[in-house]
C-alpha cells in the first residue's frame, strides 16, 4: 500500500512537495519521490510488500514509449490472468503498474473493470493530455480530488490536498448530515471531491474540465440464469461452491514476501477467514480484547483448534480515551464507529510484532445478511401492505415498509434520497425475477455495498495505513460477492438467523467449537463517560464553528452521546 498525490500547479514551491509527502509517510514509509512530468507533479510514498527487488516498482513510474505516467496505491489478485490476457510474454516478471498500463493501452478506460484488487491511482496520458483517477470496484483504497484556483490535485488523504494549497472548509451541511448519518458521499470538506467506488475521473488540461464515469456497480452482478442454477442446487452443493470462493479469495491475498497475520474475534467470518489462512500457512492470529465486552476466551479457542499462536492487546475506558483523537484525526473524520479506536490500537500492535499484512472479515455481514435490521427487511417482505399499518409507528419494521429501507442513525446517506436511489437501483435489477418475499431482502443486501459497508472500508484503511499495516478482506472478492448476490435467501438468513451459510460452514469445519451463541461485535460503549468527561471543550468548539446550539441541545435531551460524539468529532477536523 502507499499514498500519492498529484497536481498540475506548476508555481507549488519544493518545500511544499516535501511537506505533502510527510503527510502520507504512515501509508509509506519506506521509499518516496516526486517529479515533475510535462506540467504535472506527482508524488509518492510507498509501502513495500510486492516487487521488492524491482526497480520498476518505484514510482512515480513512466512508460516513455507510450508517455504515460503513473501513481498507484494498491494490489492486483489477478496479475497472471492479465498477463494472460494481454498476451505478455510469462517469462517477464511484470510490476503492477506495468500492468496497468498495459490494460489501459489495450482497452483504455473500458479497462478499468477488469482490474481486480483493491486500488487507486492517477494515470496521465501526455498524448491526450488527460489525467485519469481510477478507484476500485468497492472503494477499498481512496482517492479525493478538487480543481481549485486554475489548478487541478488529487491525493490518498484530503490532509495532502490542504497542504498542496486547497482551501480547508468544511461543508455547513455535514453538522446535520453527520448527525443524521454515518456517510457522507463525497467527503466532509468543500471543493474535495472522494471519487466514487466503481468509478474514474478524466481531467483534461486543455479544457479544465472533470468528467466523472462509473465503470462498475454492483448490481450488474445480478443474473437471473445464476440464481435459478444456484436455486436447483441442494445445501451440500451450495456450500461446496461457497467454500472453493472463499478459499480462492484468501488464496489470491496470499503475502509471501513481508509477514502478514489474521485477524481473530473469534466470531464466524474471522473464523473462517483464520481457517482458510491456515490452509495458506498462515498461522499468526491477532485479537484486541475489549475488556467490557470480551471475547478473547472465543478466540483462544479458535485459534487453538487451528493450532496458531495467538497474540492479543487490549482496549479499555483508559485506553479509549487515550486514544480517541490520535483516531479521528488519523481518520480525518468524525468519530462515527467507536470502534475505530480499536482498529488503530490493533494496527499499532501488527506494528510492534513486526507484521505489514492483515487478514480481516469485512463485507461478510453485509453480503450475507448478519444486521439485525436484514431480518427486519425480511419480515417487512412477508407482511402484506394493507397490514403493515397495524404495525407500531414507532417500531423499525415500520420505518421500513414505509420506505423499504431502514431509515436511523446507523444507515447512511447524507439524504434519504441518495439512499433510496441506490436501494431502488438494486431492487429494480431483482424485480424482473424475484417475488416481493425475496426481492426486497436482496436489494437490501446489495445496496449496501454503496451504503453502510462504505464508512466500514474507510475506517479499516485510514487506520490501519495510519500504522503503516495492509488490511485485506477477502470475503470482498469479485466472485465470492458475484455468487452472494445471486444466492437464494434462505441460505442467507431467516426471520431469527443470520449469514446461514458461513455459520453451517463453520460448524462443519470446526465442529467442537460453539457458533451458536449471541452477536457482540467490536463494541465499545464509552459514549456516557465520553460525554460526561471529555464532551464539554469540542462541542463549545464545535458551536463556534456551527450555528448549532439547538442542534446539540436536543441530543443532549434526548441522550443521544453517540450522535453528540460524532458532531463533537468536527472540532479536530476544522
């Protein structure tokens, strides 16, 4: 992993540059450079994990028969297959960027979508004069932009931006958005752009203009021949075809030239994650005990059945206090899962053992159903509308058949609206084949990819590059999600279960270990004490920003710590 930037502002001053790199150290320690290339600068700091030999993995990196310039931060899982496809001669060892480039002259922006990894990075084509940003399929690595002053930047971290010259504002909208919701599309900050998962931008020197493109969503996964094939199949089968995917994704991650270790709650997706890793010789497992809400006993027991050394840290009221703003200002966002805490404190650990690889269990909850509010949906689906008024107007499922999609503090969207587009997208797609009974749960599913997975994928990459650590997840692999979406629902979940599939998995796999037992998750409810101790000095902070008293004072009436921790997260970030 690495960070970069870029920019066209020729009049930026050398110290400048090198104070932009020093912002994106964390995400690379271990090598940076900038140049200046035909009136674009570009900067990088990298992170070695692949090519550690090649001299053609440094970057920025340019292909002078084609004049093309590039800055990547990012991993291919398919290399060999591109090679393949284009023809290459297999003797060669290829870089990645080479690689890219290679596709792009092939295909060019079409491309794109065959890229499989997670990835962002700037490629400029000196003979079309075009800068292209290019993010991957479900927005796992990031990128911001923003075509400021006559000038055009782009870079990992908007911190970067700030320091290249871009003006640091914060929308007046987010103090209410951020209430409202966990995600915010497009970022929190005026005239900073996060280019969308799935998408590229094409920027024109010659005309200044952006163009914005989507090369992929998710529901164009959606195939009615797959379901009905996948329909015909009996249990035994499905599950045969769900272990060979998963055991394939953890494959294609596989690090062999830095350390790497597993992420081990000691719940389901971690466990599967962890068993399939250790069919990889992976045997290093880490756990971060949350000691009010503790489940190192469950990964003890994980971890002894797959006979790995399991190393664990802690995180408790001291430690989250300790730690709760070197989060936000590493995430460069508000405070929105408290749990992020925890994240940077485990990556901090991966550090100290020597590690530059994480295996983690993200996209499993989302894909396969394991919110409680997914059986809601389902129940909601069941529910004939002339009876859905009987059903309390204060309840969740109400809120639901009201609109079809759960409308609280823990979905996302900086408006129903965008929420709701993305939702009817998906249920659109699932509509031409599906009853209501199956068709409303599913599109939940897949909207999520673009909804309330996407705070989730910048939490894991901000914290944990902030520690200069790779999180990999394999449960969002291209084909593991192509077979979940065009799975049946009862493979999912049920009115009173959840992630069907991956549970009977796992107790085939580990049949001496207890699955069957309550959800806790990573949680860290410290939101009284937090208000009670620290809340006072950012929130009087935050209301000399914000014209938002009224705002503060009717979450303070109604308790609602988590929502004030978030708007009070704002004074570390203005």
């Amino acid at each position: 992993m690495c960070g970069l930037f870029l920019t066209t502002n020729q009049t930026i001053q050398e110290e400048t540059l090198q104070n932009a790199i020093k912002t994106l150290l964390m995400r690379g320690p271990n090598e940076q450079n900038f140049i200046n290339s035909n009136n674009v600068i570009f900067g990088h700091s990298r992170l070695s994990i692949r090519d550690l030999s090649s001299s053609n993995a440094r970057q920025p990196f340019t292909n002078k028969s084609l004049n093309i310039t590039i800055i990547y931060n990012g991993e291919l899982w398919n290399s060999r297959e591109l090679i393949e496809k284009l023809s290459l001669d297999k003797s060669n060892k290829y870089t990645e960027v080479e690689l890219i480039i290679q596709v792009y002259k092939k295909y060019g922006t079409k491309g794109f979508n065959i890229l499989e990894g997670m990835f962002a990075f700037c490629l400029f084509d000196l003979k079309i004069n075009s800068i292209f940003l290019v993010r991957d399929h479900f927005g796992k690595k990031p990128l911001y932009f923003a075509n400021s002053n006559n000038s055009f930047y782009a870079a990992s971290l908007p911190s970067t931006l700030f320091v290249l010259g871009v003006p640091k504002i914060i929308k007046d909208s987010v103090i209410y958005e951020i209430a409202e919701s966990r995600h915010i599309y497009g970022g929190i900050y005026k005239n900073v752009m996060e280019l969308q998962p799935g998408s590229f931008a094409q920027y024109s020197l010659n005309t200044g203009q952006v163009k914005l493109e989507s090369y992929f969503k998710p529901h164009q996964f959606v195939n009615e021949n797959t379901f009905n094939q996948l329909s015909n199949s009996n249990s035994k089968e499905i599950k045969e075809v769900f272990t060979t995917l998963l055991q394939n994704a953890v494959s294609k991650r596989k690090c062999s030239e830095v350390e790497s270790g597993v992420i081990l709650s000691g719940g389901i997706d971690s466990s599967l994650i962890s068993y399939f890793s250790k069919l990889n010789d992976s045997r290093t497992f880490l756990h971060l005990n949350s000691v009010d809400m503790s489940e190192l006993s469950y990964a003890k027991e994980v971890a002894s059945s797959l006979e790995g050394d399991l190393y664990s840290d802690y995180i408790d009221k001291n430690r989250f206090f300790a730690n709760h703003i070197k989060t936000i200002k590493a995430w460069e966002y508000p405070l929105v899962h408290t749990n992020g805490v925890g994240i940077k404190l485990l990556a901090k650990f991966a550090k100290e053992l020597g590690l530059k690889v994480l295996y983690g269990g993200e996209g499993a909850d989302e894909i396969f159903g394991g919110y409680y509010y997914h059986r809601l949906s389902r129940m909601s689906s069941l529910i004939p509308k002339r009876l859905s008024s009987f059903v309390s107007t204060k309840s969740h499922l109400s809120e639901f058949i009201s609109t079809q999609i759960i409308n609280n503090s823990t979905a996302i969207s900086n408006n129903k609206s965008n929420r709701l587009s993305n939702y009817h997208d998906c249920l659109g797609v699932y509509n031409e084949f599906l009853p209501k009974s199956e068709s409303i749960p599913q599109a939940l599913l897949l909207s999520e990819l673009r909804d309330y997975l996407q705070p989730l994928l910048a939490r894991a990459d901000r914290l944990m590059m902030s520690e200069s650590i790779e999180l990999r997840m394999p449960f969002l692999d291209l084909d593991l999600i192509s077979f979940a979406v065009n799975l049946p629902l009862k493979y999912k979940m049920g009115l009173f279960s959840s992630k069907r599939i991956l549970r009977e998995k796992c107790d085939e796999l580990m049949p001496n270990i207890n699955f069957k037992r309550r959800k806790i998750g990573f949680t860290l409810d410290y939101y009284k004490n937090w208000y009670e101790e620290y809340s006072k000095e950012p929130l009087d902070n935050v209301s000399m920003y914000f014209d938002c008293d009224n705002l503060i004072s009717y979450y303070e009436k109604i308790k609602r710590y988590d929502i004030l921790l978030r708007i009070a997260s704002l004074s570390y970030l203005c």
